[in-house]
C-alpha cells in the first residue's frame, strides 16, 4: 500500500479533533469539579472528536492505493454524509441521559434523594443496581458508574421530566459537594491531558514543518 505525503498529512488532520477531546476531558478531571452535561451534548461531542480518525482518516488509509478511493474522490461528501445520519441517529439515542463527570457514587446518589424531595416524589431502589424509582410519577433513573474515571451516566425513563431532573440534579450536586481547593492531580486527568496534548501538537507540528517545506520548494530559487 503507497503511503503518500497526502495520505499523512489527512491522518495528522483526523487526530486533532481526537486530540482536543481528550484535552478537554483531563482539564475537567484535573479541575475537579461536578460537570454535567445532557447526554445529546455529550455524545455529539465524542462524535465530533471521532469523526476525522473514522472518515478522513480511515479512507485516506485504506482506500488511497484502490478503485475505492476514485469514488470518494469524485462524491467526498458520501462517507461524510453517511456519518453524519449515524452520528444524529446515535445523539436522538442519548437525549434521555444525563453524563456526570467528576462526581462520587454516594454524592450522586444523595443528590438524587434531595431532588425528589424537591420534586414532591418519593424514592425507591429497584433491586441491588443503581436503579431509583420517584412516586407517584415512576420516573426511573438508571444509574451507570465508571469508577476509575469518576464519571457517571443517569438514564431518565421520562424525557418530559429530562430537563428538570438534569437542571436539579446539577444544582443539588453543585450545593452538596464541596468546592475543589485547586487542581486535582489525578491519574486520569493527567493521563487524557498529556495523551490529548500529543495528538494535537504533534500533528500540528507536523502539518506546518512538512507544508511548509513544500511551499520552500514551489518558491523560485
């Protein structure tokens, strides 16, 4: 398979996005602080850092050398196109959750009792999982951890209830836990930073110095 400078230059462009997702991600583990987000937002933006390494990146890999590669260049917009349609199809799926970055499970699970409270609803847990029903309304919230990242995901049965649950739940964590003192050096924070870091200056760097070696050789001596 021929590997042209082309072919490197569209890889390095489909890393940034990547890149600058995972910067995003350490400065809010580093930070310390509860960030909630709705999910749609969440997933539209793992999408967005996606996007390049799938389409650019993928295609201008494999199919450079093929018959495969002619036809993207004639249609470029079809491979976009159809990310595109998946990535909303994928983002309309997670419009009923909330994703909670930097939140302990007991904090959560306090916040979600002091909402119903607020909201007039009763609480009960459905089974041994995170799994809490509000009554009379039977609003589930399914709660999903990921212990290592300190991040959480809360799937609300009701999408009519979404918005008020999202904006209470973030104000009753935001009220309960304490304010972060400073940056929190943790591992995960510094592992996203560092790894977004290289995936953005490295193909910068490597943009700028092979381009403009290019142009030094179109210029007339």
């Amino acid at each position: 398979m021929l590997i042209t400078v082309h072919t490197i230059n569209l890889m390095a462009v489909s890393l940034i996005p990547l890149g600058a997702y995972l910067l995003l991600l350490g400065f809010i583990n580093v930070a310390g602080r509860t960030v909630v987000l709705p999910g749609s937002l969440d997933t539209a933006l793992l999408a967005g850092a996606i996007s390049g390494l799938l389409v650019t990146g993928i295609i201008s890999l494999l199919f450079e050398a093929t018959p495969l590669y002619r036809f993207y260049r004639l249609a470029p917009w079809t491979p976009w196109a159809a990310y595109l349609l998946a990535a909303v199809a994928w983002i309309l799926h997670d419009s009923n959750r909330i994703v909670l970055y930097c939140v302990r499970e007991k904090d959560l699970e306090r916040a979600i009792w002091r909402v119903a409270e607020e909201l007039g609803q009763t609480v009960r847990r459905a089974g041994t999982d995170l799994e809490f029903v509000l009554h009379p309304s039977e609003v589930t919230l399914c709660v999903h951890f990921f212990e290592t990242l300190e991040a959480a995901t809360v799937r609300i049965s009701a999408p009519d209830a979404l918005a008020t649950i999202r904006r209470r739940l973030a104000r009753a964590l935001r009220e309960q836990v304490p304010a972060s003192s400073g940056p929190r050096w943790s591992l995960p924070g510094l592992v996203f930073t560092f790894a977004g870091t290289v995936l953005v200056a490295y193909p910068t760097v490597w943009l700028v110095a092979i381009n403009t070696q290019l142009i030094l050789r179109l210029l007339p001596q």
